[in-house]
C-alpha cells in the first residue's frame, strides 16, 4: 500500500517538473493559474500520493482509506496554496523593456576610442545594467572619457559627445 502511494505521489512530482521543463507545450489544455491548471494537478497528485504514504507508513494498522483520507485533506490545502501562487506569478508587474529612446540622456564611458569619422565603443548605465554600445561622435574621443548621449541611430549604436572638452594632441 505504501508503495502504491509513493508512486502516486511520484506522478504528481513527474508532471510538476514536465510542466516546468516543457511549460506551454505540456499543458494538456489547461491553463496555468486555475484549479484545473497542470500545476494545481499535479500539486494534488503530490500531494495526496506524498502524504498518503507517510500516513501509511507511520500508521500501517488503520489501512488504505484512512490513509487515502489524509491524502486528499493535505492535497486540497496544497493544490489551493498553488493555484494562489500560480496566479500571483502571472499577474506579477514587472518593468518595461527598455528601448532605444531609453538611452538619450544616459551617461558612460568610452571604451574603446571613438574616432572622428568613425564608431568606437561606450560603456552606458541603463536601467541599473552596465550594456556596451557602438558610438559615434561629431569628434575623436579617448578611451575613459565620460560621455552623454544625444541620439540612437539605431538600436545598437549611439551618437555621443563628451561631458567635459577634450583637447585634442600635442604630439
């Protein structure tokens, strides 16, 4: 008997992990965040397989239905506890994409040396991630100079001119 619950309860983990793993293309039709979702299934499989063979194993004397019984009482909390966390993912704001219009305005450094007629590389603070860009300028600019964007081009290039003047060499 407790074998039989154990396997049970290694369905229930089984088609958890295949939802994970394979997520929309596993569903079977059920959508996630509903009582019926494959998550919420295989949460109440788990659930009453798991429990089920603890209640068998430390009560042997009292049999399969009292067994069965204590499956289905932990595995509606369970399934319901899933469904709730399951929704709560799915609704959970997160922030814009960011775009290439983001980026007028933002400040980096140069990292590799931007030559007058010509695209160099810079370092940009954008929304709390360091991202590497290529960079023109309407002049050279050295590697380490502080810039700030004026344009975007295009989505991985920007048009930049120096925070500070740049005086160009006496050599």
């Amino acid at each position: 008997m407790t074998s039989i619950f154990l396997v049970i309860g290694g369905i229930g983990l089984a088609l958890l992990v295949l939802s994970l793993l394979l997520g929309d293309v596993f569903d079977l039709g059920m959508h996630a965040g509903g009582p019926f979702s494959l998550a919420a299934v295989s949460a109440f499989i788990g659930g009453f397989g798991f429990t089920g063979t603890v209640v068998a194993t430390l009560l042997p004397d009292l049999g399969a239905v009292v067994a069965a019984g204590a499956g289905v009482v932990a595995a509606i909390p369970t399934t319901w506890l899933t469904v709730r966390l399951s929704r709560a993912l799915m609704r959970m704001r997160t922030d814009p994409t960011l775009t290439r219009h983001d980026l007028v305005g933002s400040t980096g450094v140069v990292v590799t040396p931007i030559p007058r007629d010509g695209y160099g590389e810079v370092r940009l603070r954008a929304a709390g991630q360091q991202i590497k860009f290529n960079a023109r300028a309407g002049q050279a600019i050295p590697v380490g100079a502080e810039v700030f964007v004026i344009d975007t081009p295009s989505e991985t290039s920007v048009l930049v001119e120096p925070t500070e003047a740049i005086l160009p060499d006496a050599g």
